[in-house]
C-alpha cells in the first residue's frame, strides 16, 4: 500500500526514469541518455523500490526486465506523465487561447498539397489573431505536428490521445470513442483499379471478376493501427500480397508492373493520361470510400488552432481539396 510518504518518491522524475529504462531495455543506456552514470540510476531504482517496498527490476537479468509492479508501475506512470502534460497544455491554453502544439494525423490518402495550403494559411495568420506581444511575429504560437497513418490507424492516433485532429477516417468511431470524439463527412474517395500496359491483367476481357484477378499479386499498403483491428482492403482469400508502407510506394509498384491494385482517382490522373497505367473495371463496379475528419471533443470550447482547422474544413471546397489535389507536389 502507497502511503502519502512514500507516495512522495512517485515524483515526474521517477517515472520519466522509469520509461527510459524500460524504453532503452538497460540500466547504461538510460543513463547515457539523461547524462548521468549507470551508479546514480541503480542508485536511484534502489531508493524508489525502497519507498515502494517493491521490486521493481529482475536482478537475475543482465538486462533491464520489469518486474510485474515494475511493469504496472511503468503502465500508470506513462499515464500520468501524459495527464500531467495534458494539464500544463491545458493551463496555457488558457491562458493564452491558444494550445502549446496541435497533432494533426492524416492518412495516406488525403492530397498533400491541400494540405501544406491549409498549413501555409495557418502560418500566416495575422499578428491580431495569434495574440502575439511582438509586432514583427506572425503566425500563432501552436507548434504543428503532423503525423502520416493509414486506414485503422489514422483512428488510433486520435482516440489514443495521440492526435487532436484526425483527416481522412474511415468509417465510424470504434467501440466506446463515439462518446468523446465527435466526426464530420469529408467527401466520397472514388478508387479506382489500375495495372500497368505490361502486366498479365491488362489485357482480360473487362470487368475483372474476383477470381480472375484473386489469381495475380496484389499491392496493398500497411495499416498503420497498433491497438486497433488492422484494416485490409481489396485482398482477395488466398491472394499473394504486396504490402508497402505509403500510397507513393504503391503507385511506383503499379508502374513497375509488380501487382494490381485501387489508388485514388486524382493520384492516377496524369499517369492513366500518359499511359504509365491502365484503368480496369471489375466485378466490384465503382468504389467510392466515405472519407471522415475526427477531433477530440470535449465539455470545454476547442482551443484557438483547433477551432481555425474545423472552421476551415467546414468549406467544400477544402473538403474536395483534400481528396483531389494529389498533382503539383513531389512527397
């Protein structure tokens, strides 16, 4: 039992201790990390496990391994290290209006270049509007982040806490996020299958039937989700499997002839024109995906960078954007 005396060695310290150990799997490069000597971070595990009255590290190991407390330690430690930074952002959003940083997470298939206009817009936000003391300064104080996902993943990010701002979700919320996320339709992604002039499907009598095209290599990419059910489109029971880590990677491997497969209508405009691809119709007709965009919603307003992004999706014309302009940017 943890009592308000020993509660106190539980400090930000500790447990950021903790999550390097854990995270780098040994004493040494822990401390290599944080600038101290291996001694004086066994010397400070010994005293937390001594506060505890807890084993927190197998000493049979040569390596860094959890006990379990250790292990359930390192669990709410990490949540809490992550609430306590939560509460800072939260004390200088308000304070200031706006958040310290804002995550955006984009899945693959939503257009770049869309995008980098909305970050440009974002940066040059008038001086009145970003509330800054310096007449030389515009743009607000919210750091960006932007993370690329990929299908179940883009979900992940969000309702993991990981992302504020979710652009280009599938589907609904999973399982009880519906209670704290709140989600808008961004548009309908017309797909389209496509192989390149040499490849064997090329030339079959259209429209492709499953188990015509269940017999040739298909290109996939890799659904980014970790926690969540990972989600696998347009491959076929026993289909031989091509998985890449990015929309751009496929689009190469359909050139290349390596397999078959659906992209994005606008990212295979120009190279259907040029004859790099051919447009296929198959037994499934048309494919039009339902494209989201996801935030974190909560009983207080949105801060400031948040409110300017849903204000800014509200536009159809971003809307389209977002799943259209894929020419004009090399990424």
């Amino acid at each position: 039992m943890i009592t308000p005396d020993n509660s106190r060695a539980l400090t930000p310290d500790a447990l950021s201790m903790m999550d390097r150990i854990a995270r780098t799997g040994s004493f040494a490069a822990a401390a290599r990390e944080m600038g101290r000597v291996p001694s004086a971070l066994t010397y400070s595990v010994r005293q937390l496990e001594e506060a505890l009255d807890v084993l927190l590290f197998d000493r049979s190991s040569r390596q860094a391994v959890l006990t379990a407390a250790g292990q359930e330690l390192l669990v709410e430690g990490r949540r809490l290290l992550q609430e306590m930074e939560a509460v800072a952002n939260r004390v200088r959003r308000i304070a200031t209006g706006w958040e310290s940083e804002l995550t955006i997470a984009v899945d693959d298939a939503v257009a770049r270049r869309a995008l980098f206009d909305l970050m440009e817009a974002f940066y040059q936000l008038p001086v009145g509007e970003a509330g800054s003391s310096s007449a030389s300064k515009q743009g607000p104080p919210t750091r960006l982040k932007l993370r690329t996902e990929v299908l179940a993943g883009t979900w992940e990010a969000l309702v993991s806490g990981q992302a504020d701002l979710a652009i280009g979700t599938t589907e609904t919320p999973p399982g009880t996020a519906a209670t704290y996320v709140s989600c808008e339709l961004l548009g309908e992604l017309d797909m389209v299958f496509c192989v390149a002039p040499h490849h064997p499907l090329a030339q079959v009598q259209e429209p492709l039937e499953a188990s015509t095209i269940a017999q040739h290599r298909i290109i996939a990419v890799a659904d980014t989700a970790r926690s969540l059910t990972p989600m696998t489109i347009g491959v076929l029971p026993g289909q031989d499997t091509l998985t890449l880590p990015s929309m751009a990677a496929k689009l190469e491997a359909l050139i290349r002839g390596l397999g078959c497969g659906a992209l994005p209508a606008p990212m295979l405009r120009r190279h259907l024109e040029a004859g790099r691809l051919v447009k296929k119709t198959t037994y499934q007709a048309s494919r039009r995906i339902p494209m989201h965009y996801a935030w974190r919603s909560a009983a207080q307003p949105p801060g400031r960078a948040l409110a300017w992004w849903l204000e800014q999706l509200q536009s159809q014309v971003t809307r389209r954007a977002l799943l259209e302009q894929h020419e004009g940017l090399l990424l």
